[in-house]
C-alpha cells in the first residue's frame, strides 16, 4: 500500500475500498477487479447497491488516487485509471457523453441531452448526472443550467464551484 490511499473498515464482498485525502476532502474510492466502480467525497450518501466493501490493496485505488494528487495540482486533464460502471444502459450512455465533456468547458443538460441524442430528455438527463457513481473522473460538474447557473451537485456546490475553478485556471496545460 501506498501513503496515497488508505483502507477503509468495512465488510468483503470483492469490491476494495480506501480513502484518499484532497484538497477539497476526503473521498471514498472503491473498485472491483475491473475498475473503479466509486468516488465521491467521504461525507457523501451512498447509492444503495454499494453496501459493502472491504478495506484491501486495489491498484486501481492507488492508480485513481495518484491520477487524483495529479489532477489538483494541474498536471492531469484526462483520467486513465479503468472504470466498471454500473448503471442502466441509459446512465452509462449519460456518462459517457459526459466523459466527452472537453475539461475546463462546461454544457449545460438540455445541451447534454442533444449531445447523446436524446434532446428530449433533459430531466432524466439530469437525473442520470445526479446519479454519476464516479465523481471527478466522470466530469458531471461541468454539467450547468441552461441558464449558465450552477445547479445540483452531489458533492456539494462549494466543491463544484472549486472544480471548475481548478479548470479554468488549468485550462491549455498538461493532457496527462
């Protein structure tokens, strides 16, 4: 185990989990042996299917946590680290549209929902964002209002505004 992560206590049942300290918290980050299937801040509710994990060595933690350390300092705009997204076949089409989310830009969810060809569906749009199990690495904060407000946010507005603001100042940097 790196100094990166940390193990959490909790039960097994195959997916790992560790936290990792940030700048803006400490975030819970749990994998499977195909990837990352969680991250979001530690004081955050938890989606029902993700009710046990066991505390264990997980490269993909250690990988996620170091990509994360890389992210916050500006040196990293694109994650690598695998994911294994678990969600309905709409979600995961939600999320991969917000992958494609350029860094440093934002769209708002109408916007969103033509991108994925859905120019219809915004509020499940919206819900499929709320619902993103991989914060961060699946960019749903820059996911706005058509308005140009900032709306919802799982890990809180404070934190979405930090975001984009650690974006904006980075913007044109390293790809990593």
């Amino acid at each position: 185990m790196t100094d990166l992560v940390r193990p959490t206590e909790a039960g097994a049942t195959g997916l790992l989990s560790a936290t990792h300290d940030g700048p803006l918290g400490p975030y819970l980050i749990v994998s499977s042996a195909a990837g990352v299937v969680y991250l979001a801040p530690l004081e955050q509710r938890r989606p029902r299917w993700l009710t046990r994990e066991g505390p264990g060595h997980s490269q993909h933690n250690i990988t996620l946590a170091r990509e994360l350390d890389e992210y916050f300092a500006g040196r990293r705009q694109r994650f690598s680290v695998p994911l294994d997204l678990r969600g309905t076949e709409f979600q995961r089409q939600v999320w991969m549209g917000l992958e494609k989310i350029a860094y440093g830009e934002t769209l708002s969810y109408h916007d969103l929902a033509a991108a994925i060809g859905r120019p219809a569906s915004a509020r499940a749009v919206g819900r499929a964002v709320a619902s993103n199990p991989v914060s961060i690495v699946v960019p749903c904060h820059r996911v706005i209002g058509s308005n140009g407000d900032l709306t919802g946010y799982a890990g809180g507005l404070q934190r979405k505004r930090a975001l984009l603001a650690l974006e904006a100042r980075h913007r044109g940097g390293p790809q990593g």
